[in-house]
C-alpha cells in the first residue's frame, strides 16, 4: 500500500494566512501606484516640462547621428574633398535617386513632402500622432539624399524627427490629449534648435509656423527642449555655430539704401523661387506613377551635371556659405551659385526626394546678397560695408521672403553672426523682401505645399494678418439712461417715464454696474419703498464689463442671456464708453464674413 503524504491542518492555516497577507500587501502597492499616478496626473503640467527636457536630449541625439551619418555618407560616396571627382559627380547623385526613390515609394511612403506640414498636421488633425516609422525613413532617406549630393537640407528632417520622437514618448506615457498634441511642437523645436545651433530662432519658427500662438507653459516646453537639444549637440560638435561669420563693421546711414535694394532683389529671388515650385510640383505629382521611381535619379542626374561645373550647388552648402561671408567669390560667382542653386533645389524638392528648404534659402541668400553688394561696391566705391556684410543680410532677407517667417528670418541673422550690430540692416531688407512676397505670392510656402496635397492645414501668416474683430467694432451708444446707485427709486422711475426707457443702467461707486427694469422699479416703489437708494433695493447681480480694446469674441459668452454688457474705460471702470449686446456682436461678424467674400 503506497504512502499517502498529508499536508498537516497548522500548514494549510499558514499558507492561507500568507496568501492573504500577499493580498493585502499588492492592495496597498496597488493604491500606492493609483495614488501615484493620481499626482502625476494633477501635476501633468510639471511633469510636461520634465518630459520637454527629455525629448530635448533624445531629439538631440537623434539630431547628432543625423549629422554624423549624412558627412558620413558624403565622404563614402564623394569623397572628403570639395570639389568630388568626375565620375562620382555625376553618377551618385543618380544612382542615390533610384534608391530613394524605391525606399519611399516600398518602405516609407510618409516621408514624402514636407516635414513641417506633417507636423502641423500631427498638432492639427491627428492629435500629436506622428508615426516612429516616419522618424526612421527620414533619417535614412534624407542621409542618402543630402550625403549623396541632393541640394536639399537636414534642418525640416531634423524637425519632424524631433516631433515624431516626442510623439512616440507620449504615447508611451499615455498624456492626455492636450499634452500630447502639445508634444509634437515641443520635439519640433527640439529638432531644429539642434540642426541649426540655434535655439532662439528654432523656437520662434515653431511658433511662427507650427502653433501660430504660445502658453506660458508650452513656451517653456519649446525652450527647455531646445536649450537641451543644443547642449547636446555642442558635446559632441562643440558650441562654434554652423556658419564661419568674420566680424562685421558698424556702416554708415546712408548705406542702408544699398539693404534696402538687396530686400528688393531678394523679395523678386524669393518669387521665383515660389513661382517655381508652385508651378511645377503639382505637374510632376500628375505624371503617371511609373514616372515616381525615376524621378529622382532625373533630378539627381541634373544636379550631378551642374554640379561638374559649380560644385558648391550639392548638398546642404554650409562649407561654401561660410567661405562666400569670407568673401571667397567674386560676385558674379555669387550670383551664378545663387540661380543654380534655386534650380538645383526646385528639381530636388519636386522630384519627392525628402529634404529641407532651410539651408538651401540661407545658401541662396548667402549668394545674392554678395552678389549685390559686390555690384553695389563696383558702382559706389565710397561703400564701406563689405561682400560678407551684404551675404549676411542676405541670409534672413530669403528666410523672410520665401520661408515667410519675418521674426524668425531676423534672429537667424543675429544667432549665426552673434551680433546685434547688424540687425537694422537686416530689419530693412528682409522686411522689404516680405512684403514683395506677400504682394505677388499671395499663398506662403508651407501652405502652398499642403494645398498641393490636398490637406487644409491653418495658414499662419493668415492668422496673423487677419483682422482681429475688437469690442469697439461693435459697441454702440447706450438707448436708456444712465441712473447711480445712490439715486432713490421715485428719481429712477421718473427718469424712465421722462426717456420712456423699459431699463435703466445702474453706475455703482466701485465702478460695477447693474441693469434695473421698468417691473423691478414698479415692485420696489410698492408702499414707501420709493424714498428708498436704489443700492439698497437691488440684488447684487453684477453685470461682466469689457474694455473697447479687447477681442470680440471675449463678450459672446458674456452677452448671451443678458440685457447688454458695459463697455468701460481701463482708467475709470465708472466711464461707460459704450455697450454691447449679442445681435450687435453677431451682427458685426455678419458684416466681416460678408466683406471677406468681396
């Protein structure tokens, strides 16, 4: 007979005694971790600056092997040397298109067109989502692209890099809507503070074109991960900025004639430019679809024989920027390089090749502002601001025409010379350059791109030139009389029957006012209530005030459901200036949508 092992009945209690006591002990853990996640939560907005800090670093990094793996690719396929030899010339280029060409079209579909419309898009309609695939085709599509001789730039790839790696770290952590719309501005910064060395100009672009408005705590997101992103990036590459600026000298007043002529000359270059693409972009996205795989290999056979001749078009160009503010070339170098270059960069950009506009607008100023400044010196030699001066300048003066960022287009030029000497230059010519661009090209560059594609993102620039509807636009003179509040209710009521008003306006001494109808006045003067103040009789129901200055919009909550809203004075809050009530600000809107139609 086989032995029959007993578990004793003392064992049996213990073990169910420590198996509750387990339960008790993941109860408490588990309110602990709910009570955790409770604070985060509440502090969602601590935690979102904590988060800024670190897609500062990751975008950074990120930003760093972007970098090394472009010179990288560059060197392997063209050699270190400025000008690259013959064969590889002309043949990498090409051979670099069809790869591209097949990775986009097969593997990374997403990467195509513009990295700051898709970001926008990602705040705008897909709630901060920007797929981590994307991060990866950009990086090795546009490293082949850049390294192999494209005229195209790192700095929009850098961007939605950084706004794709923000969006998969708050995904992960699983932030409220908001936050995480939030975020892709934030690594957007981050990307491009790191591509550019510059952390001013990076967050001043996200807002001028991504957000197109600003919180005090999503400005201190957008700082944080560019100051992060930049510190990174001088470990490892140090704190030299990406442009070689020699110093510039103070210039006379009436110099400043010679920017304002370069404004003008870059205004017309920024056209160009725009007229190009928005010309010929739509026409190559209908050509039949066999057509994508060899487009460009098109475009980079193109470049690579331009690039026989004028080698200084491949690329992104920094090295030759900084040797043109060195005054290397002589001006009409300058100005063929600057043309070329324009063409070099449309062909690429049309072909679907991913890259950035960024650096080929700072090379092609960089080249027409020298080139009219070295006409400008053969022709008034009595000039002392040098070539490099007037490539400087030129830098923000296309920044401002054809990117159509006039804040960011002046402190670009400030953060890459590092002086603040040479910004009334810069304010004359780029704001010239703008508003020719804004005449002739009424749809702005990134705008023009989305529409092309068919996706309607907010236009920025409208946004800021839109006329803002304010409480003076629809404010009238009041109907009834104005009563204090010390007036006894027999004055009040005869005031009414005098104006044969159906309400009266009550003016307190704090400023505050209140309405009193004709029923409120008959009920208070009921028995010996006539001989009574009205501030005794009334029931404090403050009527909201607003100030003439302020947006319209601000009254429609305020106006629904009452009588009016007193439109008073910032000094004196006891000065009526007028009044508002809702059919007069529905009316205004009326009138503004109706004059927007014409």
């Amino acid at each position: 007979m086989a032995d029959r092992q007993e578990t004793p009945v003392g064992g049996s209690q213990r073990s169910g005694r420590k198996v509750d006591a387990l339960t008790a002990k993941a109860s408490v853990h588990a309110a602990r971790i709910r009570e955790l996640v409770g604070r985060l939560t509440a502090k969602e907005s601590q935690l979102f600056l904590f988060l800024s800090m670190v897609i500062g670093l990751l975008a950074g990094l990120a930003v760093v092997c972007f970098r090394v793996a472009i010179d990288t690719t560059r060197i392997w396929l063209l050699g270190s040397g400025l000008h690259p030899r013959v064969l590889p010339t002309l043949l990498v280029p090409t051979i670099a298109g069809i790869f591209v060409s097949l990775l986009v079209i097969w593997v990374f579909p997403q990467v195509r067109g513009s990295g700051v419309n898709q970001t926008k898009a990602a705040v705008y309609i897909y709630d901060g989502y920007v797929p981590f695939r994307t991060v990866i085709g950009k990086f090795v599509t546009c490293a082949l692209a850049i390294g192999s001789g494209f005229s195209l730039g790192p700095e929009d790839p850098a961007l939605q890099m950084g706004a794709g790696i923000a969006s998969a770290l708050g995904r992960r952590l699983r932030l409220s809507k908001e936050k995480t719309r939030l975020l892709a501005p934030v690594g957007a910064a981050a990307g491009l503070a790191a591509a550019f060395n510059a952390p001013i100009s990076a967050v001043l672009f996200v807002i001028e074109e991504v957000i197109g408005t600003w919180s005090a705590g999503g400005l201190g997101g957008l700082v944080l991960a560019a100051v992060m992103s930049v510190i990174v990036l001088r470990h490892f590459f140090g704190s030299q900025a990406i442009l070689q600026v020699p110093p510039y000298h103070r210039f006379r007043p009436v110099e400043l004639i010679g920017y304002a002529v370069l404004g003008v000359f870059g205004g017309f270059a920024s056209l160009v430019f725009l007229k190009f693409l928005a010309y010929v972009r739509p026409r190559m996205r209908r050509l039949p679809p066999w057509t994508f795989y060899v487009q460009p290999a098109a475009a980079g056979l193109m470049i690579g024989l331009i690039g026989l001749v004028y080698p200084q078009v491949m690329g992104a160009g920094y090295t030759y920027i900084s040797l043109a503010l060195h005054g290397q070339y002589s001006w009409d170098t300058l100005g063929a390089l600057g043309g070329l270059k324009i063409f070099t960069t449309g062909v690429a950009f049309v072909s679907g090749t991913p890259g950035g506009m960024f650096a080929p607008a700072m090379f092609i100023g960089a080249m027409l502002g020298g080139a009219v400044g070295g006409v400008e010196h053969l022709l008034l030699h009595h000039l002392t601001g040098s070539i490099s001066s007037f490539a400087l300048v030129g830098i923000g003066t296309l920044f401002a025409g054809f990117l159509r960022v006039p804040i960011t287009s002046v402190m670009i030029v400030i953060e890459v010379s590092g002086n603040y000497s040479i910004i009334v230059p810069v304010l004359i010519s780029n704001t010239i350059a703008y508003l020719i661009s804004r005449r002739y090209q009424k749809v702005p560059l990134f705008d023009l791109f989305a529409r092309q594609e068919g996706v309607e993102l907010p236009s920025i620039e409208e946004q800021r030139e839109h006329q803002v509807l304010r409480v003076e636009h629809a404010m009238v003179e009041p109907s009834f009389p104005i009563v204090r509040s010390e007036s006894l209710v027999a004055e009040a009521m005869a005031m009414a029957n005098s104006a044969n008003a159906r309400m009266l306006l009550v003016r307190f001494p704090s400023g505050r006012w209140m309405t009193v109808d004709r029923g409120q006045l008959d009920r208070f003067a009921e028995g010996d209530g006539q001989g009574r103040k009205l501030a005794d009789v009334l029931t404090a129901d403050w009527l909201p005030t607003v100030h003439p200055d302020q947006p319209l919009d601000v009254a429609i909550g305020m106006a629904q459901g009452r009588p009016l809203v007193p439109v008073v004075s910032r000094v004196d809050p006891g000065k009526l200036e007028g009044v508002l009530t809702l059919d007069d600000v529905l009316e205004t809107y009326r009138e503004a949508s109706r004059n927007e139609g014409e």
